[in-house]
C-alpha cells in the first residue's frame, strides 16, 4: 500500500512553453508591430529626480525638472474630449491611454513611466494621471507585458517644454 502513496514534489514544474527564448521572441515580435506597423510615437519628458526640489514633508515638487525628452513608440487609445460644468462654465479635458511596452522601455530604452511626467501627442502636452499593469504574458505571475498610462491635456502653463 505504501508504494502507491501520492507525494508532494519539492518544487513546482517549469512554466509549461514558456521559458525566457518565447518571452524573448514575444518582445521581438511587440517591437516590430508596433514600431514598425501601428503604433503611434509620442515625446517623453521624464521628470528629472536629482535637480527637482521636491517638499520635504509632502514628497510633492510646485516646479518640476524635466530631462530632455525620449521618442517612444506606443499604442494610443484616444478617449476624447469630456465635458465638465465647473463654477465658471464649461471646461473641456482630452485624454488617451497610451499602451507602453514594458520591456522596452526598461530594457532597451532605460525609462520608467511614472505619474505625473508629461508627454506631448499631436502637438499638445498631457499629464500622466494614472499607471495601470494589466496584462500578464501568458498569465505567467511575474511578467507584465505592458503599462497603461492615463494621460489628461495640460492646462496652459503648467508645462513648458522649452
């Protein structure tokens, strides 16, 4: 009887056809689709973290830094525009959500998206609102594919990229 005794293995088996060469291939495949076939460019002003004086209780910056901007290549997702009654009149926002791949940005091109940064799109600046990751690669724990940035317009003068 002991002989058919089912065992608990020690560690669990390898992802099933999914090792680092497909993972690899599937970054190849993303960049040239959507460098090459359709996606959009936009221009990325990252926020420049060693000369931006930030508060020192709130963590927040009134006037930010920003390094020269970086050519990206993404997937947009444009949302329109919204239309708010505020205390003076109307007020019109546009938005789009840009669809990064995640690898090359870090890999390749050594960037981080963060809230907050801006990015310029059909000749007007936007706002990075919000940062989602919701797609895993092959729903493999570990390896998000892309990184979803919400991106409200700027008002006038709340960035100025000269």
């Amino acid at each position: 009887m002991s002989d058919n005794k089912w065992s608990q293995p020690v560690s669990a088996p390898p992802p099933l056809f999914v090792g680092q060469k497909e993972k690899d291939l599937v970054k190849q495949v993303n960049d040239e689709i959507i460098e090459k076939i359709i996606g959009q460019q936009l221009l990325y002003f990252p926020i420049d973290q060693k000369r931006t004086n930030y508060h020192t209780l709130y963590g927040e910056a009134i006037k930010k830094t920003f390094l020269s901007p970086i050519r990206v290549y993404v997937l947009i997702n444009y949302n329109g525009s919204e239309s708010k009654s505020e205390k003076f009149g109307l007020d019109k926002v546009d938005s789009f959500e840009a669809h990064f791949h995640k690898r090359r940005l870090t890999e390749d091109q050594d960037l981080w998206v963060r809230e907050g940064d801006f990015v310029q799109f059909d000749n007007k600046y936007y706002e990075i609102t919000q940062l989602a990751e919701p797609r895993y690669l092959f729903g493999q724990d570990g390896s998000k594919l892309e990184i979803v940035a919400t991106c409200r317009k700027a008002r006038e003068g709340l960035f100025d990229a000269s």
